[in-house]
C-alpha cells in the first residue's frame, strides 16, 4: 500500500472516529437534558441513546471523568457560542449588558440540567467553566480598554492593570447570581426581574468606576456614536 493510500485511509479512521466521539457526546447531552438538574446519568444511559454499548463508549473515551468533562466542553461551548456574539458595541452601555445578562439567563431557564452539568466541577485537567469565562471576560476587558481610550482617559500603569481584576469579578458574578438563583429557584423572582436586577448592578458598577477615572458615559446614547463623538473630540 503506497503512503498516499495509508495517509487516505487513516484520516478517514480519525475522521470516523471524532464522529462517534462527537455522536456519543450528543447522546449524553440528550440524556443529561431529559433528566432532572443534578440527577446522575449513567454510562449504560449514554450508551442505549448512542445505540452503542459501554465498551465501544470507552474505546473513546479514557474513562468516566474524560467522557464528563468532554460532555462539559460541549454544553460550555454552546453558552459561549451564544454569549460572545452578543458583546458588542451596538446599543447603549445598559442595554448591551441587558442583552448579555438576558441571553444567559434565558439559556439557564432552557437547559436547566446542562447549565448544572456545565458549573460541575470535574475532575481531570483543565477547568472548562473557567476557562469559558475567562473568554467572554477577555472579550469585555477589551472593548472597556478600547473604551476608555477612546474617551481620552488617561490611565495609570496600575488603573491599566485593574481592568483585568475588574471586569473579571463582574463576569464572575452575573454568573454566580444565576447559580445561586437557578439553584433555589424563588417564583418571587422571574427571570425577566433577575435580568433587570443583574444588568442594573453591573451597570451601576461600570458607572461608578468609569466616574472616578473621569469619563461620564450617557446611559441613553449608543456606544459607537458615543465613540465617535469622543475620538473626533
């Protein structure tokens, strides 16, 4: 067999192979979403939806916690899939955080099982949850480092520096305020009033940072013309 054949015949097998990967990952999201949130779902579970039986499951996967936190990775890159494209500069500051803050909560209500599964800590090396979040934070802190240079605040080597710190601790609580509401649901609270509720408070935070550095941003007027009026100053 020539080299060119083994080479075709093997990306074929690698190809074959990330498929039934990729199909045994569906079929556990499929399960874990039919289930109650935190319910344990079972590897003979994924392997009747798959149509495939519990050994074939582990010629995939190294053992239990890889099928896990592949299955994690996967829900994750959902949410981030819906997140990221919704940061970005069009609309008013509050209404972009609304419709950040919005787009989560809403997915939370929807896949209420795949948002536990996805804040479960597994084990294993690397921390998808983390690393998510890590990702939409990066892409804040660069459209508020933009921001702030384009409204000609003059930043110290340490205000510089507090950004990062900053706008990852906002990141990290809109996420833990869904945790903690997803998690002890109150009929008190909608979905709709946590949404307000979230985006009001990293609104006011952004506000009140933003003052001190001397930039007022007019919560009523959108971001680019505001961007534009302040680099054409």
């Amino acid at each position: 067999m020539s080299e060119l054949a083994r080479d075709g015949r093997q990306a074929r097998w690698d190809a074959h192979k990330e498929e039934r990967r990729q199909h045994i990952i569906d079929a556990a999201i499929a399960v874990v979403e039919e289930s109650e949130p935190g319910a344990e779902v079972h590897v003979q579970q994924i392997a009747a939806r798959a149509g495939l039986s519990r050994t074939v499951i582990y010629r995939h996967f190294a053992d239990r916690a890889d099928l896990d936190r592949a299955v994690q990775v996967a829900i994750l890159d959902q949410v981030w899939e819906l997140l990221l494209p919704q940061v970005s500069l069009d609309g008013t500051v509050p209404e972009i955080i609304e419709r950040v803050v919005g787009s989560y909560v809403g997915w939370a209500v929807s896949h209420p099982a795949l948002h536990r599964l996805a804040d479960h800590d597994t084990s294993g090396a690397g921390r998808p949850l983390e690393e998510g979040l890590e990702r939409i934070a990066s892409q804040v802190g660069a459209i508020v480092g933009m921001a702030l240079t384009a409204f000609g605040a003059e930043l110290s080597d340490e205000e510089a520096a507090a950004i990062d710190p900053f706008v990852h601790g906002i990141v990290g609580s809109v996420f833990g305020s869904v945790r903690r509401w997803i998690s002890k649901p109150d009929p008190r609270l909608s979905a709709q009033k946590l949404t307000e509720l979230v985006s009001r408070s990293v609104w006011f935070v952004i506000d009140g940072q933003a003052r001190t550095l001397g930039v007022e941003i007019d919560p009523t007027r959108c971001v680019e013309d505001l961007l534009a009026d302040a680099m054409m100053a």
